[in-house]
C-alpha cells in the first residue's frame, strides 16, 4: 500500500465533501429535540443541571492543560505501525518505531482511516455498555455517566488525532478535538460555521483567531451543554434509563467519533494535496 497519488487524494476529498453535505441536515429525533433551553432548565433536577456546567469547567480546564483526558500515545502508535506493517507497503519496513511527524508524512491515509475506524469502534461499545450500565439507577447513577462519556468522547477525537499523525498534547490540538466535539452536537447552522472555520485550520493566521474564539469557551460550549442535557433527561427514568443511557452514550460516542475521523482525514488529504502541488 503506497502513499496516495494526486487522483485519489482528490477522490479522498469528493467522500469528504460528500459527507460534510449530509451534515447541513439533521433527523427528525434531533430536530424535535431542540427545545429552548430554558424550558429545559424547569425540567432538569438541579443536580443534573450542575453536573452539565460541570462538563463546561472541564473542557475549559482541557483546553488549556489537557489535565487528565490527555491519553498516552504510543499504544495508537503502535496500532498504526502494526497497520501499516501487514498492509504490504514495503516503505513499513524502513519505519519500526514511527514518530507523529513521520505517521502524518509516510503512512497511506487508507492506514489512518483503518485504525481510527477500529479505535471508533472498539471505543463506541465501550460508550454502549458504560450508557447501560450507568442508566440502571436513573439519577443517581447519571452523575457518574456524565464524566465518564465525556472522557471517552475527549479520548477517542485525540487517539484519532495520533492517527493522524497529530499530536493530541499540543494547544492547538486540543482546540481542535474541543471544535470537534462541538461540530457532533450542533445543529445545521453551527456545523456550517465550524466547517468554515476548520476550513482554514493550520494556517498561523487563522489559528489565532480560532483561538480567540475559544477564550470565551463557554459560550462557545453553549450548544453542546443544551444538547448534551436534554439527552440526559431521558436516562433519568430509573431502569428505562439503561436502555437510554445505552443509545445516547452509543449515539455520543459514534457522531463524535465520526466527526474527529472526517475532519482529521480532512486535514491530512489537503496537507498531502498541497505537499504534491509544491512538488509539481
């Protein structure tokens, strides 16, 4: 498996442009779903409401240290190198212990998406059995859930960044994983915009800007909190919550998931496309 030529490259961005279209639309379970917020703070027990500003206080603290959701590297590393190793590509053996540099520089594309897909999935059962798990004792068991899924979303965008070739330990990258879990709960208008801003991602410029954004990281947040919440409300439902907490959680984890693998993917196909128009 070589590196890619300029014509799959392009035909890479046509699958990528192709899905950021389907993301101009949601379903009809999200559309009815997205009831004012403050009707939903008469709803939510106080301590629910609590536990979701909370995620507000992580992230920031994420943001700017990475604190305790910054993940161990060299185990995806590894994942990678294994990938590439039996994919056939006799430029694997020049590479026994690969560097983030020189996984987004040799590795073929069709390597990453293979192990962020398998991270995906493998990360996503996880989320399935936590929801469960974590939904048996509606209320009580939710202020455990709430955390605990919101690291697994952090952990699985920066174990796809690392197949990627990026590293998740940077500034700049965890802006990007926090832009990443934003784009999976927005709505139409908010996904059009980070797609926009994400557009330009990389170019010193842009970068500042997009980290100014970021400063005022709560309101920022602001959509993910709301959807996130009302989510939330019906895993509260003692019992009935496991059935709950098990497809929320899976939903959370799965659109997360996706939208760190098309937007990393992303990045790297326009990185390579600009290496070869350089070349050219």
């Amino acid at each position: 498996m070589k590196k890619e030529s300029w014509d799959e490259l392009q035909h890479m961005m046509i699958e990528i442009r192709s899905w950021e279209k389907e993301q101009r639309d949601i379903w009809f379970w999200e559309k009815i779903g997205r009831l004012p917020f403050m009707l939903l703070d008469k709803l939510t027990p106080r301590v629910l409401q609590n536990k979701i500003n909370d995620i507000l206080n992580e992230i920031g603290s994420y943001v700017q240290s990475g604190g305790r959701y910054l993940i161990s590297e060299r185990q995806t590393v590894k994942l990678v190198e294994k990938l590439w190793s039996t994919s056939g590509d006799p430029e694997a053996d020049k590479y026994r212990s690969l560097s983030l540099d020189e996984i987004g520089e040799h590795v073929p594309v069709a390597v990453m998406m293979q192990g962020a897909a398998q991270l995906s999935e493998q990360r996503t059962h996880l989320a399935t059995v936590q929801g469960a798990s974590t939904g048996v004792g509606g209320l009580f068991t939710l202020a455990v859930d709430i955390p605990a899924i919101l690291g697994l979303c952090l952990k699985i965008i920066q174990e796809i960044a690392v197949c990627y070739g990026y590293d998740p330990s940077r500034k700049e990258e965890r802006i990007f994983a926090v832009k990443c879990l934003q784009f999976a709960s927005s709505d139409i208008v908010g996904k059009k915009a980070i797609l926009d801003e994400l557009a330009v991602y990389g170019q010193a410029d842009n970068n500042i800007a997009v980290m100014s954004q970021l400063q005022g990281w709560r309101e920022v947040m602001t959509v993910y909190r709301d959807n996130f919440g009302w989510k939330k409300l019906f895993q509260l439902i003692p019992i009935a919550g496991m059935v709950f907490g098990a497809f929320i959680n899976r939903g959370l984890l799965k659109d997360t998931a996706e939208a760190a693998h098309m937007l990393y993917r992303k990045r790297r196909v326009m990185e390579r496309i600009g290496g070869l128009t350089e070349e050219a």
